[in-house]
C-alpha cells in the first residue's frame, strides 16, 4: 500500500505544483526558533488579538496615546461605545468532534515517521471534551482584563472609579456564557487597576442588541437554515485549492487520500489555531501547514463570514438595525447633554460576538470590496480588506469616541484599539453632523421589525 501511495502522491504533486506553485516545506522549518506559528497571521475568528496588534507580545498593557488626536484643537472625549467580542474560547462541540477524527486518524492510520508527527501520537493527547462546547478559557478572561485597563489608560476622564461607581458607565452583554464571562472580567480588570471590590450593578442582559441574529426571522429563514445561502462556502470546498490540501495532507501523514475530508483539514487547522490562542503553544499540528496553505484556510473562512454575516447577502447587514440604532441614540443622547453640561453615560460596554461585530459593520459600510468574495476567484482576493483574521479576532472591538471640539462635536471611530476613516470620509474624526448625514438613510430607516418580518404567505393565490 505505501508503495502505491507514494507513486500516487508523486503524480499529484507534480501537477499541484505545476499548478500553483505551492511549497510544501514544514512550518517547523522556516520557524524554528519562534513560539508564534508561521501562519498565526490566518487564523480568522479563531485568531489571537495580538497578532492584530504585534506591540502587544512585549507589553500587554501598551497603549498609543497620540493616535486618539481627533485633528483638531482643543478637543474632551465625552463618551464612549465600546462594541467588544468575546475573548478566546474553546471550541465549539461540533469542531471538538471533527478534531477527535482526526486525532483517531493519526493514532490509528498515519505511517509517516517524522518527529512531528512522532511527538502528536506519542506527547499529545486529546485534552478537548464535549464540555467545553464554547467557553471561555483563562486567556480568554484576561483579553478583556487588559483591554479594560488599555481603555481606561487612554481614556481615563471617562473610564474612572468615579464614573464606575456612580454607574455612568454601564455594561450591556450577551446571554452565551463567554460573554457574560468576559464582561465580569472587564470589570475585574478595572476594579484591580484601582484597588477596589465594590461597584454598582454589574451588567444586564440584552440578546436583542448582541444577539439580534437569532430575533431576526428573515436572516434565520433566508440564511442561517437555508442550504443554499452558503453556496459559495460549499463550492470553495470541493475547489482545486482545497482539493491540493487535502492530497498533501495525505501524503504528510500517508493515509490514503480518500480519509482526508475538507472537514478533517480544517479540523487540523483549528487544532494549530485553538493551541496557539488557548496555551501559547507552536503545536506540532501546525507542521502540516505552510503560509500558502494557511491563505486558503482563511479564504474559506473568509468566505463563510462574508456570506453569512456580512455583504453576502443583505438582510446579514439589515438584522443589526437595532444595535445601530441604539449605537446613534446613545451618541445623540450625549450629544443633547453635553450642551447643558453633563452627560448622563459616559461609557457604554457592550460584549457579543463575531457575529454581533460583523454585520454592524458591513451595515456601516465598512471592508467592503468592489469585488464579492465568491468559490472562484481566490486569486484576485489576496489584496481583500474583508479579511476577519484582522477584524474579528477574539477581543475584537468598535470604539466610538465622541468629542466637545471648539468647532462642534467630533466623532472618532477606532477598530481593535487604530483610528480608522468611517468610508466616504476623509477625516479621521469628522463632525457628528457629517457622519449623521453620511448615515441618514439608515438612521430615517433600517426598522428591523420591517427587515426581519418574513413575507405573508397569500391565501388568495390560485394553486
């Protein structure tokens, strides 16, 4: 059988790299002397916030201060929205279950002998169960830990004991476990950053603003149980470039190709992802992937995110109507305030999801391509700006900062903690009135009851 195998992974091999070039060295190889992953940079919604802000690795706690200047002179931060995600999890049950596949697998049928390959069947062992099914983990807790006090760092007037504890500053998260999790975690790295043990109320629950996918009947019918909305998920699957991985991760572990699914691919990519963002660890599952490989990886990804959260399809942006309308009733209201003196919320933290993140800014408008992200064209796509491995890793957030200017109220916009221009806007803190009529359609419609109601069936139609 090993003898057929290698003639066979010879053969298509050949014409893998005849057609694109892919070099199959280790990543062990080229990254010898690094606890990082050579593709650490792909790992998309899996992927660790310091990879988003490399500065980090060094100094958890830093902060650039000068990138807040709203560009313009004499200028008080008045109030922020902090939109956040969870911090890093395990994984879901579903991809536990692909992962002890795979696990079976190299127990069981890989033959090859490299130490790499030695070390998983012989050092590690499967150590996620059913259980785990999401949850927070203890690097997970201290992402929001060190955010809260990053945030406080740069805006300290505003996230202060005083603010804390005359609830000027309120906490709003999902239902799911991680979230609620990582909001008490955010709260426990600003009551260590002042030495405190008691505050005011905690949070409270709003599925409605973090979870409106599930209250948005359209998006649940059209999209989440529809076969068809993901199509072009289901295409780039069953595409040459995956087809590639597939075959070099049967020749890696020399297994028969037809045990090496597009699922089990993804499963070992998860495992290198899920050990580096969990533990910290280079795991030696990281071998069977080079930087080309980890490319298509994230493309998949990539894709599933576009088409299921983002500008795929409309009624993705359309279901966060609500949090966008709340996000500028919370502005407006600071706005109204501020004229008299005082405004009544400083700070509003908000944590959800990936899910939650995504469509607000596809709503806003925000990496959207001239090109969709669709199964075929993966190689024009290299140049993408929707790419979720630097939008949404764990940790992920949207800071709206509003400012008292002399010349009127500014608002800044920062993704992950870096200013970025809202799009059509060239300045990086405009006045609130220009992104309010930048914004005006939305803000005189987007009724999420209208968007997410399904379509009466007509009871007078001939059969």
């Amino acid at each position: 059988m090993t003898s057929a195998l290698s003639k066979q992974s010879l053969l298509f091999t050949t014409f893998s790299l005849a057609l694109t070039g892919f070099s199959f060295c280790s990543v062990a190889d080229a990254n010898v002397n690094s606890n990082i992953p050579a593709i650490a940079n792909y790992f998309g919604t899996k992927g660790r916030y310091e990879e988003v802000n490399p500065y980090l690795i060094n100094d958890i706690l830093s902060v650039n201060k000068s990138l807040l200047k709203p560009g313009c002179t004499d200028c008080t931060a008045i109030h922020v929205t902090a939109i956040i995600r969870h911090g890093t999890r395990y994984p879901t049950t579903k991809n536990i279950k692909r992962m002890q596949r795979l696990y079976d697998l190299v127990l069981n049928d890989a033959m090859n002998t490299d130490k790499w390959l030695n070390e998983i069947k012989t050092k590690w062992e499967m150590w996620y169960t059913d259980d785990m099914d999401g949850k927070l983990v203890e690097k997970g807790r201290d992402d929001h830990r060190h955010l809260a006090v990053r945030l406080a760092t740069l805006f300290p007037s505003l996230i202060s004991e005083e603010n804390l504890r005359s609830q000027r500053i309120r906490f709003i998260t999902s239902s799911k476990h991680r979230c609620v999790d990582s909001i008490v975690a955010f709260q426990e790295g600003l009551l260590n950053l002042w030495k405190v043990t008691e505050v005011g109320p905690s949070h409270k629950i709003n599925d409605e603003l973090m979870r409106f996918f599930d209250q948005c009947k359209k998006f649940v019918e059209d999209v989440e149980n529809n076969k068809t909305a993901l199509e072009e998920v289901h295409l780039f699957k069953a595409s040459a470039e995956m087809k590639i991985l597939q075959v070099k991760m049967a020749d890696q572990l020399q297994v028969p190709y037809n045990h090496i699914t597009p699922d089990l691919v993804e499963a070992a990519f998860f495992l290198c992802s899920y050990e580096f963002a969990i533990k910290s660890l280079n795991s030696p599952w990281c071998n069977l992937f080079d930087e080309t490989d980890a490319q298509v990886l994230e493309y998949k990804n990539d894709l599933k995110q576009y088409w299921k959260r983002g500008y795929g399809h409309d009624i993705n942006r359309k279901s966060s109507c609500t949090l966008f309308h709340d996000l500028f009733n919370r502005l407006d209201q600071a706005a109204h305030e501020i004229r008299f003196g005082h405004v009544s919320e400083a700070v509003t933290i908000q944590v959800g999801h990936a899910e939650t993140l995504l469509p607000l800014l596809a709503l806003m408008g925000f990496f959207r391509d001239e090109t969709p992200l669709t199964a075929d064209n993966f190689d024009m796509q290299h140049g993408r700006t929707f790419r979720t491995s630097r939008i949404v890793p764990y940790a992920a957030n949207l800071l709206f900062v509003l400012y008292d200017c002399s010349e009127g109220l500014r608002l800044q916009f920062l993704l992950n903690e870096t200013p970025q221009n809202f799009p059509d806007i060239k300045h990086q803190a405009p006045l609130y009135d220009t992104v309010r009529e930048t914004y005006r359609e939305l803000l005189q419609g987007c009724n999420f009851e209208k968007e997410c109601e399904l379509p009466r069936p007509n009871i007078n139609s001939e059969l």
